[in-house]
C-alpha cells in the first residue's frame, strides 16, 4: 500500500511518545527516511519490529495504515506533520530490551583508530526473517560487558542473535551468532568464543512513536518597497539564492532580496537542507503609485502635464528622478537639486503617453513613484 500525502524538508525530527511506561531507551519502531527534494516529499517508512497482533499508523493528514510496513508516503502540501506508530503486542509474547556481549572472538575485528569494536546485534526468526537489531556501542567486552539496547518482541520458538562489528571503511565484521528461545526471561550463552546474555520481560499493553516532518511549501517572490524578496512557509535553512531575469542568471546576486535591476519576469532558485525549490515567476512592472514607509510624503503636479512637472515636498540631499516608458527602459534620469520653493523637472521632447515616474535616495531606496501622462 502507498498512501498519498504531502511536500517537501527538509527538515525532520523525532519524538517519542510513551505509553505505560514504554521504553527505558530511545529505541524507534519504525525508520522514516526522506527524500532530499523538497517539493513534493517522499518519505520511505519501514516498520522495524515484526511480529506484532495489530499496527496502527497515523499519517497526520487524516490517512492511516494497519500493517507493518506503509511504504512511501508523498506530501504534496506545505506543513508540519506528525507520523505515529502504535503496536499491540501478541499474546503470550515477550519483550526484549538489552543484549549483553560478554566476549567476542580475539582476532575477528580490527580497528585502526581506537582497537575498540562497535558492537551491535540483529535478531533474526527461525525462518531468517529479520525482527529488529540493536544500537551500537564502542568498547571491547574484555573491559566489562558491553550493554546492547534493544525493542523486539519475541514469541515462543527459536531466534538467532548475530553479532557484528561496525566498520566506517570496510564491510562489517561477523562476529557469530547463537540461538535462543524467544519465552525466556533470561539466558547466557556461548559460541565458540562468542558469549553474550539477555533478558526479556511481559510486555505493555501498547507502545507509541511518532516522528514529526517539516513538509517546505514553494517560495515565492514579494515586492517590498524597492527590493524583491523571497518569502517562503516553512523552516528551511538556505545556503545560497540565485536569481534570474527573464530565464537569464542575474550574475552576483546571492542573498534573499534584491534591488532589481530592470523589469520583467523575475525567478529565485533557494539551495539548501539538500533541497532545490524554485519561486513562480514574478511580474515586475511599473504599474502603481507607491511612497516609502516613514519617508516625506511627495506630491507631483501636474498630472497629466504639459511641458514640465512639480515635486512638492521634503526632499532629501541627492534625491535621483527617473523617467521610464511603459515598457520599463529608463528615458531620462536627474539628481534633483535643493532650492527655494518645488523642484521643476523638464519632459523635454517626450512624447505624448503614458509614463514612469521613480525619485531615489541617494543610497538607491526607493522613495516614491507614480504613472505620470504627457499630454
């Protein structure tokens, strides 16, 4: 079964849930593994104990699974989601919660950085079937045994335990196996020289893990005074923004806004969290009236006009006018000079239309524009 669901993140994190006195350790049943893409996101679950009489998943989007194993689950909308697993225990069956490897063979295993094998044990049914194995731990059993935790649930019959060590640069190392029988308590036993002991006890009622997911939702790109931004829903950590105009890479241009640098269709693609997500294009003309936040208010008379127009109000010291056409090409430019009275501005030989007008601060802000009509 492949249950549809949700988008991408990036972005996942665990959290146990306990349940009449679940687990003296941090042991998850089930893996959750995404996919480095974060729109959509598939994330590939895997129940990791067997054996169990009932399954339950809660998908947090209203979708749910009785069986052990789910398969990929696809999130196509942005948000945070919980995935949660509860397990009924069968009758009769017990739960084991540690392996203690008492000694292993002397000369199976080498490590070059520390002489200390990592252990770790997986426990398979008479069948060979994999039911669960156990963390892994570095240190050497001839220091004292070295404690194994693990969650599985054993029924009467026989279960092998292999035991190995954890190699970085190589193939891990066989160490050996032995049997046991699943409705014991307790045991020691040895192989060879491998000798490990375990313990098991009645399990609880019902056990519970969840895992939560950050789905990222598609960014998009705003307009914020003279700067584009880009605006997304969710937590993702960028590592670096490119931009383009008209499908054409604006060379430079790294960081979440920018001052643009012309009109047209403008894209932003966001790197990081080992996600691509790329905006929507965004449609930037000069088709509004728009004064800064906290700056002056201006006012530009007449309008339409004739042969020249008026700018009335406080100015500050290297203000820049700007005229463009309705296509968005820069006409005439003019650092507007402080004097007595409202500052005039020649239209010279434009002709009669629709017009831009734009008035910058010195740094480049964007203090004011306005459509403006020649007649």
């Amino acid at each position: 079964m492949k249950p549809g669901l949700i988008n991408t993140l990036l972005a996942s994190y665990a959290a146990l849930v306990f349940n009449q006195g679940l687990f003296a350790q941090n042991t998850p049943l089930f893996q959750a593994e995404h996919n480095p893409i974060c729109a959509p996101m598939e994330v590939a679950v895997s129940g990791i104990v067997a054996g169990a009489s009932a399954y339950h998943w809660d998908f947090g989007n209203g979708l749910t699974f009785n069986q052990q194993n789910p398969g990929a689950i696809t999130y196509e909308e942005p948000g945070q989601y919980t995935i949660s697993l509860t397990i009924t225990p069968a009758a009769g069956q017990r739960e084991m919660k540690e392996i203690n490897i008492l000694s292993i063979h002397c000369c199976s295993w080498w490590e070059i950085f520390d002489n200390q094998p990592d252990l770790y044990a997986v426990v398979y049914d008479a069948q060979g079937n994999f039911r669960f194995r156990s963390n892994t731990v570095t240190q050497n059993p001839a220091n004292g045994p070295v404690q194994l935790e693990v969650f599985g649930l054993l029924s009467d019959g026989q279960y092998q335990i292999e035991v190995w060590d954890y190699d970085l640069a190589a193939a891990d190392d066989y160490l050996g196996n032995v049997w046991i029988e699943g409705g014991e308590a307790s045991a020691t036993l040895m192989d060879g020289e491998l000798s490990l002991s375990y313990n098991t006890e009645l399990p609880a009622g019902q056990y519970t893990y969840s895992t939560t997911v950050q789905v990222v939702g598609s960014p998009s790109i705003e307009l914020s005074g003279d700067f584009l931004v880009v605006a997304i829903d969710g937590d993702f950590e960028v590592q670096m923004y490119q931009w383009y105009l008209n499908g054409e890479l604006i060379q430079g241009e790294t960081a979440f806004r920018i001052i643009p640098p012309g009109y047209g269709a403008y894209t932003a693609r966001l790197i990081g969290n080992g996600c691509i997500l790329d905006t929507e294009p965004f449609e930037y003309l000069m088709t509004s009236s728009y004064s800064a936040e906290g700056a002056a208010p201006l006012s530009v008379y007449p309008n339409p006009a004739a042969e020249q127009v008026f700018i009335a109000g406080d100015i500050p010291a290297g203000a820049q006018l700007s005229i463009y056409n309705a296509a968005g090409a820069l006409l005439r430019q003019s650092r507007i000079e402080k004097r007595n009275g409202d500052f005039a501005f020649s239209l010279g030989n434009l002709a009669p239309g629709m017009y831009f007008l734009r008035i910058t601060s010195e740094d480049g802000a964007l203090l004011h524009s306005q459509p403006l009509a020649r007649q």
